[in-house]
C-alpha cells in the first residue's frame, strides 16, 4: 500500500494546482472561482528517482458545517486523516486569514505530521510571504508556486524524507472491471456509488450538479475487481453556461471513453427524457457496454409502475440490446440485479472470437438472407474476422459492399448477437472491398489481336 499525502486548506488557495504539479496530470479541476474541488480526489505521485505515493487533492473547508460547504469540508477532514502527512495549504498573495487559524486548530487537535506549503509566491517576496505565517509555529514552511512549478522540488524532497520507506506500489489488476455511472444531473449517481461503496465517499445532494469531477475508487465484491468512476451530469450544449460545467461535462466523456461499462442512471418518476437520450447519444458514439440503472423505483406505485415501463420500452427501443434493471440507490434494492448485468455486459464487450466462427455466423446469415440487388448486382460476402473488442468489431470482406444497405448491417448486427448472445453491448461491422488486380494495369494488344480488331473494322464497314 503506497503513503497517502491530503492537501488542505481553505477554497481557492490553489490545492488542486498543487495536486497537478505533483502528480503531472490534469485530472483536477482548476478555476478561479472558489470551491470548485468538492469530492476528494486521488492520483500518484511518480518520481524518477524516488518511492511514489498517493496524492489526496479535497475541497476548501469553509468554516461551515451545513449544506455543500459542511460536506466538502467533512471530505476533506476524512482525507487527513486517513493520511500519513497533511500538506497544509495557504495564499502566500492574500496573507493569514481567520479560515487558515481555524484549520490550524483543528489539525493541531487531529495531532497529523503537518507541512506548511504557501503557495501563489511568483512575483513575490517569498521570504515575507513565509515570515507572514511564522506566527503557525511551523518548523519546516515551503513557499511554492504551483502553477509555475516553483520550490515543488524542495517540497518533494521535504515528502519524501516523512514517509515510510518500506510501501511498495501494488500492481494493477488488468481484470479490473471499469464502471462509470453516468446520466443527467441530480438522478443518484453520488447516491448510488454511496451505497455500493458503503460509505459516504462522494458528496450526494439534492441540488443539481453536486458532482464537478469525475472520481474513480477501486473496489473489492464478491471476488471480482471494480473501478467505479462516478461523474457529473450532462446537460444539453443549450443549457450549459459556467465554464467549470463546460468542463466537468469533458471529464465526463473522457470517462465514458475510458471505462468498460457505462451505467446511465434514469429517473423512474420522470421517464426517459431528452437529455437523457443525448447520454444514451454519447455511450453509443463511444461504443462501451451499456445497463439501463431505473432508479427510484421504490417510490412509484404499480399504476405509475406500468406506465413507467410502456415508456421506457418505447423510449429505448433503439438500445433494446441492453439490460434495463430497477433499483433504489437510497435504499440499495437491486443491486445485485445490477452487478449481473454490469458482469453480462462486460462479458460480452470483451469476448474474443475465431475467424472460424466468425465467418461461420457470417455465411449462415448470408444464406438465410442474401443482400438486396443493386443496379443489377448482388453484393457478395466472402469472409469475416474479428476487428477488437468493447465493442465487439468484425471485419467483412468482399465485393460491391458499398452498396449495402443501411436495413442489412442492422440485419447482421442482430444476427451476430443472438448467434452469440451477446447482451448490452453493441456490435460494429467493418466491411472491405478486395481490390481489383487489373487496376492500374493497361491492356496491351498482341500484334495478332490488334489484326483481328482491323479486320472487324473493316468488315463492319462493309457492311454499311
């Protein structure tokens, strides 16, 4: 188990800058309006000569303990001390604030290994910006810049001689199963992730748009291993306005795009609604495995039950391929309903096939129903091979395959997948025309032929 660092501080002080200068990544959200960081966030730090360890980067505790502010500052007091050294935070523009001597307290009682970092010290006296908090009674202070990379050397080496030096980084299982919740805000996902996780780990509230970051946590369920990747809610590009949701909404289709197995979260009491079908749109053009997560199912009566489900069958339609499963993320009902589907899902995304049986299937399909004729000519499908994988791709190899029609690739997408029931995944096909080997080759003419061509001339002309 690597050593953990937690960043902490007041809002806006430049933690999440930190958290990227020290783990060379821009996974954290950074802007200048205050209190964009809510959820703790983790990432390791990677030297070139030197022991990694876990980076914790946490919102700004603001002195409140109710609504958002309260929970975000809960987040961060868990990350300290679950941590082995707290990295404490300040502005080294702004000075010494009440906020900063109210966290001081409270990490003197908590009685954690401290450093004092005072960040934003470019183009600045550093050496008054560190005499301004001495009065913290600090030993070891670093005055760091962290958007320019200034005195994060120091800083390290300061990290490293406080850590154990006996932890070793453990390996990634490359069965990791990778889920990301996903949906249009306020419909659970933070609740949900609570739920399997058994703690309060993200942030859940009632107010829309909770979630900024997209916040990965690794677990450990009957034998098998997760990454759970909870996300901010999607909006239509209409209603989109704060530059901070403009990218969250990014965060959120890199997600998509790095997972395995989508879980679009849908509102049971207000059906599948127009935003919703713009998520089903991004899962789709990623091309990940998909389960249809009915939340809130608990709260309908079996009149608004039946009503919800004529809907939800006409509404999803075009993805009837994936596995819809009700489930109450407060109360936790259906979640091992949805784990089998997740398991069936990723199974399928991630199958391997054999050219055998691809072509196999393929000629079966051709057989029980040959391809339209157009202008005159069938187009002919010779053989098939698996093109990869989440999703599922096969290759189709043969002639005039330009012109199949859209209604026949749906043919042998549905085919395919009955033939290897595959559930909640797509299917793509790939097709290839061979090339014509007379191409780019000029027919010459044999003395002999050229005579011949003569003497046919000159018949036809005769014969006018």
């Amino acid at each position: 188990m690597l050593p953990s660092v937690a960043l902490v501080g007041r809002p806006n002080v430049g933690k999440s800058t930190l958290f990227n200068a020290l783990t060379r990544t821009r996974d954290a959200l950074v802007h200048d309006e205050p209190g964009v960081t809510r959820d703790r966030h983790y990432g390791v730090c990677r030297l070139e000569q030197g022991r990694p360890f876990v980076v914790i980067d946490t919102g700004g505790i603001a002195g409140q303990e109710e609504g958002l502010a309260g929970a975000t500052a809960r987040q961060a007091r868990a990350a300290a001390e679950e941590a082995d050294l707290v990295l404490f935070v300040v502005d080294g523009r702004e000075g010494a604030s009440a906020l900063d001597d109210d966290i001081l307290q409270w990490l003197r009682k908590a009685a954690r290994p401290v450093l004092l970092v005072v960040n934003k010290t470019d183009g600045i006296d550093a050496r008054a910006a560190l005499a301004e908090f001495a009065r913290f009674g600090y030993a070891d202070s670093f005055a760091v810049s962290s958007a320019h990379r200034q005195g994060i050397d120091d800083l390290l080496d300061a990290v490293l001689e406080r850590l154990p030096a006996d932890a070793e980084e453990p390996e990634e299982d490359p069965g990791r199963v990778r889920v990301a919740f996903v949906g249009r805000p306020n419909v659970g996902k933070s609740t949900l992730v609570n739920r399997i996780l058994g703690e309060e780990r993200m942030i859940a509230s009632d107010v829309p748009g909770t979630t900024r970051d997209s916040i990965a946590v690794d677990l450990e369920r009957d034998g098998r291993s997760y990454r759970l990747i909870d996300t901010a809610g999607l909006r239509r590009k209409s209603r989109v306005d704060e530059a901070v949701e403009k990218f969250s909404i990014v965060k959120t289709l890199q997600a998509i795009e790095e997972c395995q197995v989508a879980v679009i979260m849908i509102d049971a009491s207000e059906g599948v609604t127009e935003q919703d079908a713009s998520v089903l749109g991004a899962v789709l053009d990623a091309g990940r495995a998909l389960v249809v997560a009915v939340n809130k199912w608990d709260g309908l009566s079996t009149y608004q039950r039946e009503q919800t489900e004529a809907l939800l069958s006409r509404k999803l339609a075009f993805v009837n391929w994936a596995e819809a499963v009700r489930i109450s993320a407060r109360h936790g009902s259906g979640l091992r309903e949805l784990f089998r589907a997740i398991h069936r899902a990723h199974g399928s995304a991630t199958r391997q096939f054999s050219t055998a049986e691809v072509t196999r299937a393929l000629e079966i399909a051709y057989e029980a129903s040959p391809p339209p004729v157009v202008r005159g000519h069938a187009p002919k499908l010779r053989f098939a091979h698996p093109g990869g994988e989440n999703p599922p791709t096969f290759v189709v190899h043969g002639s005039r395959l330009k012109s199949l029609p859209p209604t026949y690739t749906r043919y042998l997408e549905n085919f395919f997948r009955k033939r290897f029931k595959l559930v909640g995944t797509p299917v793509r096909f790939v097709f290839k025309e061979g090339d014509n080997p007379y191409k780019d080759k000029k027919n010459v003419l044999t003395e002999r032929q050229v005579a011949r061509k003569r003497r046919l001339i000159r018949h036809v002309k005769r014969g006018r």
